[in-house]
C-alpha cells in the first residue's frame, strides 16, 4: 500500500489538458497523506476511494480536496478511530463536528448565490467530504429496495412517473423520526409510486415529515399513525396556523397527508382513520394571484435572451411562442413535429396531462428544426430535441435554465417597469399566452385546447386579466410583442446561428 497519494499519479492528470493543469490551484507536488492512520483496513478504504476519485474529477477538483481530506486524517488520528461505518454517519459527524470546535473551524459557512442575491448557510467542506468518503463506503444493502430508509428509484422494476427536467434519483425518508411511522409510510408510498407522479409522493413524503417533526415535539407517546385521534390532528392545525411558518397557505399539505394516513388506515384495516380529518380543516384555496410581464418587459427579457448559448435561446423562444409549460418544452421530442394539409402541427406530450396537437406557424416550426438539426450534428439520434450536454438521453435540467437566467438578469442589469430586478419565472410566459388568447376574443374551449387543458377551469383566471385589457391599444400592444419575437428568428441568420 502506498503511503503518499501525489496529484500527478492521479488517472485525471494523467488524462488532462494543459489548460486544465493551469487551472489547478496547488502544486501537482501536493498529496493525499496514508500515513500514520490509526488502522491498515481503515487506510487501505481511504486509499480506494481516493484512486476513485481520480478518476472521476478534474485535477482542479482533487486538488481542492487534498485539504479537506487531510484535515478528515488528523480527525481519524486524533480520536483513534480505526474503521469507518455508513450506518453510524450521525455518531461520526457529530465526533467530527467536536473535533473542528476544538481547531477553531466554523461548523457552517455563508456562500453568496449572485444568481438569486441571497446568502445561504451551507455546511463546511470538511463535512461534505467525510459525508462522501462514508457514502463511497456504505456496504452493499442486499435488503428489497422497499425495506430501505433511502430508495434508489433506478432500482425498481415497474415505470415511475418523474418530470424527466427535474433530477430525482431517490426517496429518503430517514428524517421520519419516528420507526413504526417510518414503516407505515413507506409501505404506502410504494403502493402510491406505482401510479401517482413523483411531484405528489415528494409533496406526500414532505407532509409526513412536518407532521412526524410536530409529534416530536408535541406527542413523544405516539410512534405510530395507527394511535393519531381526532385531537392530535386538531393540535396539529392550530400548530400550522400559530407555529408553523414554512409555507403561506397549507391546504395541499394537509391534503397529502390526509391520503397517506387514510391509506395506513386501509392497509391495516383501520377504517376509523379515514374519520381524522373532516371537510372544514382545509384552508380555503389561496386566491390566484397570476403574474405577467408587460410587453416592454418581455422585449427587455428577450434582447439579452438572444445574446445566450444559440440553444437555451431556441428553447425559451420557442417556450414563448407555443405557451407550453416549461416541462412540456424541454421534452419535446424529435419527431414532434408533422404537416398535414399544408400546415405544420407539434405534438405536445404533456409531462402533467395529456398529449396533445395543435397547429403552429412556419417560423416557428423553422425555428423547431433547426433545434432538432443542431442537436443531430452533436449527438445523433437523440429522443429529446434539447438534449442534456452530459447525457444526450435526458432533457434540459429546470435548474440550468433557471440559473442561467437568473445570473443574466443580475450582471445585465434587468429591470422591470418598477425599477427593481425583473422576476423570471418560465410559467409566467404561459400566462402572458393565455392572457394574449383572451384580447383576440379566443372562445375559452380553444384557448383550453391551445394551452393543452382538458377542461376550461382555469381559463376564467386569464379572462379576468384580460377582460380590463381589451381596447385597442393592448391589440396593438400584442402585435408589437409578435413582431419582436418574429424579429429574433428571422435575425438568427444573419448571425450564422
């Protein structure tokens, strides 16, 4: 076993530019110490993991953790610990925590998010890397997926219905403190993964959790949902409305947790359980507050949109022009387009809802193939059209396109008509289409079937604000705001894009 680990042995050196030697922030002299290690079994793990590492991070990247994994090495030898085990994490964060007290380290640190202007606490390096040396020594767990504290949805063998633009790869349910709940729930959420999307089962999963946090607090006898009466769920919600200041309104909240605790009563034959909760203990329906940009705003939005990578460009233009939810843009597919009669059509298979069609114009469907021609000349044959960089299988990431625009707006300076830091929110580009649909005077069954509802009950929402918008001058506002788009695409050529 070696007892010196040199950057410059690493497989990632070996492998990188000079640019990325450059890049590196120590000398390739620096290395991971073996040395003096209170155990051979513990030094020879931490040997493993760190040739691991190597493989998978820039030389930038190991070298920034030969810190953090020296430090983690006086921690080992100072308390003389000579195995590290997965299972005790808490026990040896703790250990290490006191550790850092006693060197004077900070147990947590302010990290500055420009992109949104706020200042998050976050938890120190050194912690996040015991974290990952123990999650790299975390025994293989030969028990069903089910039985786990912490599910690894690729390891089940039935579909599950995620939004494809959001990266979940598991189910944790490890901060339901109490055991037999902890059962109890999972049983049932298997039950729900089979046939709800995985939006609901995380809301259902965070409703349990408040509620297990609560009985914590308030009911250290019950340890089962089995024992809830109609008074533990009564404290609960004056707690929501006196206590509890995570959320504004918790009408959705109390609803998840209704179907989890209705269905333990089912699965244990409780049926009394179904009587906990009565009609008038949800809040009413938060009054819908739709927010739109006005057309000075989009056009400001949308000039420095332009000056973006050529193909996040393409995807928020087209997401302007179809009204689509951002979901339903990111997935499109490469064969979703088609013509018939003379005129293009898109099929949009919604992530929420239905698929379905309906008919767009031809600079738009141009705009959609040189989307799908950009994406073939990197990746090939790819199913979705704006295909993920690092894995061509998967869509655009939410987040990325999030961040992106977020960070543009701070360093462009983007205002809105107030003055302040124009808000970007995707979904707010479907408002300002369905607000459109309504000053054309569009009857509400076509602007559901436009927007790809199934039912005109939310129609009334972009009818209200468009009823005070219908004079003339808003008709010339919105051709202003269709020839500001229209100009974009036709530009694109001129710049080779």
């Amino acid at each position: 076993m070696k007892k010196r680990i040199y950057i410059y042995e690493l497989d990632c050196y070996k492998v990188a530019s000079e640019e990325q030697i450059q890049r590196m922030r120590i000398s390739p002299e620096r290395y991971f110490n073996l040395e003096g290690l209170p155990s051979e079994e513990l030094a020879e793990k931490l040997e493993e993991f760190i040739w691991e590492r190597g493989k998978m991070l820039a030389p930038s990247s190991m070298a920034s953790e030969v810190t953090y994994y020296n430090n983690i090495r006086e921690f080992l030898i100072d308390r003389k610990i000579q195995s590290l085990d997965a299972r005790e994490e808490e026990k040896i964060i703790r250990m290490l925590k006191g550790w850092m007290l006693e060197r004077g380290y900070a147990l947590s640190s302010k990290k500055y998010r420009p992109a949104y202007d706020k200042i998050g606490i976050e938890s120190p390096s050194i912690v996040r890397h015991m974290k990952k040396i123990l999650k790299f020594l975390e025994e293989e767990d030969g028990r069903d997926e089910q039985e786990k504290d912490i599910w690894t949805l690729k390891n089940f063998d039935f579909p599950i219905y995620r939004n494809p633009i959001k990266n979940t790869e598991t189910i944790n349910f490890t901060k339901i403190v109490q055991p037999d709940i902890r059962e109890e729930v999972k049983k049932v959420i298997f039950m729900h993964l089979k046939y709800s999307p995985l939006g609901t089962i995380h809301s259902e999963i965070a409703a349990v959790k408040r509620f297990s946090k609560f009985l914590k607090r308030k009911y250290l006898d019950i340890q089962s949902l089995q024992d809830l009466e109609r008074m533990h769920i009564e404290e609960y919600l004056i707690y929501l409305q006196t206590e509890a200041h995570d959320r504004k309104n918790y009408r959705s909240d109390l609803y998840a947790l209704r179907r989890v605790i209705e269905d333990v009563g089912n699965l244990y034959e409780r049926q009394y359980m179904s009587e906990l909760f009565l009609s008038n203990d949800f809040p009413s329906t938060p009054r819908h507050v739709f927010k739109f940009y006005s057309d000075a705003e989009i056009k400001r939005l949308n000039e420095h949109i332009f000056k973006m990578d050529e193909q996040i460009c393409r995807a928020l233009i087209i997401h302007q022009l179809l009204g689509t939810r951002i979901s339903d843009t990111l997935t499109l597919k490469t064969d979703c387009l088609s013509m018939r009669n003379n005129r293009y059509f898109i099929r949009i298979d919604q992530v929420k809802s239905v698929t379905y069609e309906k008919a767009i114009s031809e600079e738009v469907a141009q705009l959609i193939m040189k989307a799908i021609d950009y994406t073939k000349e990197r990746y090939g044959e790819t199913t979705y059209i704006f295909a993920k960089k690092d894995d061509p299988t998967r869509p655009y990431q939410y987040s990325m396109i999030q961040n992106q625009i977020m960070t543009m707006i701070r360093q462009e300076d983007i205002r809105d008509d107030n003055g302040e830091f124009l808000k970007f929110g995707t979904h707010i580009f479907r408002h300002c289409y369905g607000k459109k649909l309504t000053e054309m005077h569009v009857d509400d069954w076509m602007i559901a079937k436009l927007l790809g509802h199934t039912s005109i009950y939310s129609v009334h929402h972009y009818r209200k604000i468009g009823n005070k918008l219908m004079a003339d001058e808003t008709r010339a506002a919105r051709e202003k705001m269709d020839m500001i788009l229209l100009d974009i695409i036709e530009g694109w050529d001129d710049y080779e894009i």
